[in-house]
C-alpha cells in the first residue's frame, strides 16, 4: 500500500495558507461584491423596464384588435339591414332589422360599461340575445346622415393609451331618405 509523506516543508497546504503569497482580502471581497450587485440591480432594471414595455404594447395590440373586430362585425351585420335607427338621441344604441331566417329580426348594437353587445331583439323589444363582441370599448358612437350612411366611431383603450377607429357602412337594402331619426 503506497505512503504519503507528510513533512514541514513547501507541501500544498501549507502554501495555500501561507500570508505572504496572493490572494483575496476581505476589503477586495466587498468590493468586488458591491460591484457585482450594482451589475445586477441593473440588468433587472432593465429586464422589469422591457418587461412593462412589452405588456403595455400588449395591451395596445389588443385594444386595437378589439376595435377591429367590432368594426368589421357592425359594418357586416348593418350592409344588409333594411331599416336602421336610433331611439330618442341615444348615440350609442344602434338599432337594426335584417331578413333572418325567412323573416325580419330585430337586432341592436350597444354599449356596456366596457363592453360593446350585439343583441338580437323581440317583437317587443325585449332582448331575446346577445353577445359580446368586442371589450375595452371606452366609447361607442353611431350617427346616421341623410343618405342613409352609418358612420361609426369606437374609442378602445386605457389611461394611458386611447384608439380611436372609425368607419361607415351604406346597408344596400335602404334607400336614401329611408331612415328614421327618431
């Protein structure tokens, strides 16, 4: 079985803890750590600042979706509407009648809180169903002009960012002057 030989002179140990050769002191050590946490705090300064970044535009992205959509579902549902209007100056209700299923319905676009409904109404006016269509939607806003043309405006956002989408649709079933405003 081998030996080691163990003695009082320049083994490994002894020069490890030896004071007089290089190594770190305890002020080298701080300093170096004080360093290294201002590095870090740092780059998670900047990993949290791209993060809220990326959230809010986010967050943009999907209150301009939203407006998109809602658009693209009032301007389609109201082109083949064959009767349209609103009820005593309310300009976020717009009302609507369409041939569905062999026989005139009618449907509503509104408001509520933030969400925009489409509703599909009763001979009495008492909503039969609805969906949600579009949410965020701090405004929406109808008018109809003279020529029988829709224009709507949708504002989507929050405190820091507002869209604001706006579009009109003519529905083929109307005729100029065939609107009721009341």
């Amino acid at each position: 079985m081998p030996t080691v030989k163990r003695n009082g002179g320049e083994g490994f140990f002894n020069a490890a803890f030896d004071g007089n050769k290089n190594g770190l002191t305890l002020i080298e050590l701080l300093v170096t750590l004080a360093v290294l946490g201002f590095v870090i705090s740092a780059l998670y300064t900047f990993y949290i600042a791209g993060l809220n970044s990326w959230n809010r535009s986010i967050d943009q992205m999907e209150y301009q979706q939203s407006a998109r959509i809602s658009m693209n579902k009032i301007i389609s549902e109201l082109r083949y509407a064959h009767e349209v209007y609103m009820l005593d100056g309310d300009t976020e209700t717009l009302y609507f009648q369409t041939d569905h299923k062999g026989k005139s319905t009618l449907f509503r676009f509104r408001r509520s809180g933030q969400q925009l409904l489409f509703e599909q109404r009763d001979s009495f006016n008492k909503h039969h169903s609805y969906n949600v269509i579009a949410l965020g939607i701090k405004e929406a806003d109808f008018h109809i002009d003279a020529n029988s043309t829709v224009h709507i405006t949708i504002k989507v956002g929050n405190e820091f960012k507002e869209f604001i989408l706006q579009g009109s649709v003519r529905p083929r079933n109307i005729m100029p002057g065939d609107v009721d405003f009341d």
